[in-house]
C-alpha cells in the first residue's frame, strides 16, 4: 500500500509546532506529523505529514495560507520496507570499548567488548550517526580516565543506546532515560529487554528533563543529551541545575557549525568545556559544572 506524504516549510518554532498541530485534525488524518528545524541558519522549520490515502488538497492549502507557509509538495512514496532496508545496510560499530550491532551481526560480536544490540527502528541512534558515535567515544574516554559517574541521565534517549552503554558498564549506578517521543520511549524499553538491562534503566516520556522522576533522582554526575542545537541551548540552564559539582554534560546532535554557540550557552549556565570532537560535519562537546 503506498502512502502519502506533504511537507512545507515556514518560519518560526511556534508557527510550525501549531500547523502541525493543525494537520493532525486532518480528515482522512496522517498516520504521523513530524515537525524539524532546517539547520541552515534560515529560520525556517519543516512541517510533514504523512497518510495512508491520499491527503485532502483544499484542506492543506487552507492550512499553508493561515500560518503563512509555503505550498504543501505533495508525494506518493512507494511501499517501503524502511526497517528491513536498513538492517540490510547497517553495519556493526566500533566505538572504543563498546561494539554495536544488529542481531543479524551477532555473529561478529568480538570477545572482550560491550556488546548493545540496537535493532533497526524508527527510533534514532543506532551508533552509525556521527552524532552518537561522538558521545560513545566521549564517555569510553571517560571510563578509561577511570570515571565512574553514580547517576545518569540520557536525555532524547532515541534507542537509548547511551544509557545502555552506561548501564553495561556501570553495575551499580542509576540510569534514566527520556524522550519526547512516546514511540522512542517504546523503542527504548525493548532495546533494553534485547539486551539484558531490565531493571537497570528507568525509560520515562519527557520533555527535557520536566518529569518528576528526572527530578527527584538530581543531581546527576553524568547527563547525555544528543538532540539538536535549538532544543541544546534552551536546556542548557536545566542541564547545568541537574548536575552535581563536578559532573559532565556530553552533548551532541549539532554541526560544526553550531558547536560554538552552545558551547556559549552552557560557559554561561556554569559549565566549561572539557573537550571537542569533530565527527565529519557533526560535533561531540564534553562539559563540565564547576
């Protein structure tokens, strides 16, 4: 069965977040509406929505014209077995001690690593991405330092592939992780079954860390954050407060580009930056509070 697609753009956070909202009211209504800030320093912010029939035309055009966006491009998208075709083109993931696979690569595990098994979702990290390779490599540098952080948080967790490398490696610490996204806290919580850390990892919907248990367990002497710089910087005063004296922050999910300005942004909630690492166009920043 084919399914449909619409996307437009526009400027600004709250237009878009509202348009979206607007879409999902749609009759026939999409299946899911994503909504992306486009990294290109314009302003701009993406709105999609994606059906299983095709879309109402009239509806769409009334939707652009009342919160000043573009004309939607509509799609037909051939059916797609996206989660198959991405097994079939991951690889496994060499990430200092820890080593990331699919199940269809248990076979290739190495004796003596972390092993995290990350199965092909529609959920984000599974270590390909320079994103979350940079935060790997940042905390096995921090365990070889002989670092040994007592609480963790794993902020937009995706697959939670980091709060699992914590929980591999840190029998007695407390890890929460968190997403925004109900579908990655889902994804999340059957990653952590695959591997074997049930009871190790507390996996809550949340935006930021606004959720009473991310509360209750500060401060936290290790927090993973792999996002995007937009949603990086406006945290920075909530990361910095939820971390204990001397606790790191590694950070991710932002361009070379960006690292600057929210290096900026955690120097000024109290932080300052330990190291930087530049993965291709992505960059890893490891902070630490005063």
């Amino acid at each position: 069965m084919p399914t449909y697609s619409a996307l437009t753009t526009l400027p600004g956070e709250d237009a878009a977040q509202s348009l979206a909202l607007a879409m999902e009211r749609m009759d026939p209504e999409p299946t899911g509406v994503g909504v992306f800030e486009i990294e290109d320093g314009s302003g701009l912010w993406e709105v999609g929505g994606y059906f299983l029939e095709p879309p109402d035309e009239v509806m769409l055009e009334v939707l652009a014209t009342a919160f000043g966006a573009k004309p939607f491009a509509l799609s037909e998208l051939p059916e797609v077995d996206w989660v198959a075709h991405v097994r079939r083109e991951l690889s496994p993931v060499d990430a200092g001690r820890f080593f990331v696979y699919g199940s269809h690569d248990a076979d290739k595990v190495p004796a003596g690593r972390v092993p995290l098994q990350i199965e092909a979702t529609v959920a984000f990290g599974t270590g390909h991405h320079g994103t979350t390779l940079g935060c790997l490599l940042a905390f096995d540098r921090l365990l070889t330092a002989g670092e040994r952080p007592a609480k963790v948080a794993d902020i937009g967790c995706g697959t939670a592939v980091l709060a699992m490398a914590a929980a591999a490696t840190l029998p007695d610490a407390l890890v929460i992780a968190s997403d925004i996204d109900r579908v990655a806290v889902d994804v999340a919580e059957a990653n952590v079954a695959i591997n074997g850390l049930e009871g190790r990892i507390e996996c809550l919907e949340a935006a930021g860390l606004q959720h009473r248990r991310l509360h209750a367990a500060a401060p936290y002497d290790l927090i993973f954050a792999n996002i995007l710089k937009g949603p990086l910087i406006e945290l920075a005063p909530s990361i910095s407060a939820h971390l204990a004296p001397g606790g790191r922050a590694i950070l991710s999910g932002l361009l070379v580009v960006q690292a600057e300005a929210v290096t900026e942004a955690y120097v000024a909630a109290g932080l300052c930056l330990q190291n930087r690492d530049d993965l291709g166009e992505w960059s890893t920043l490891v902070l630490q509070k005063a």
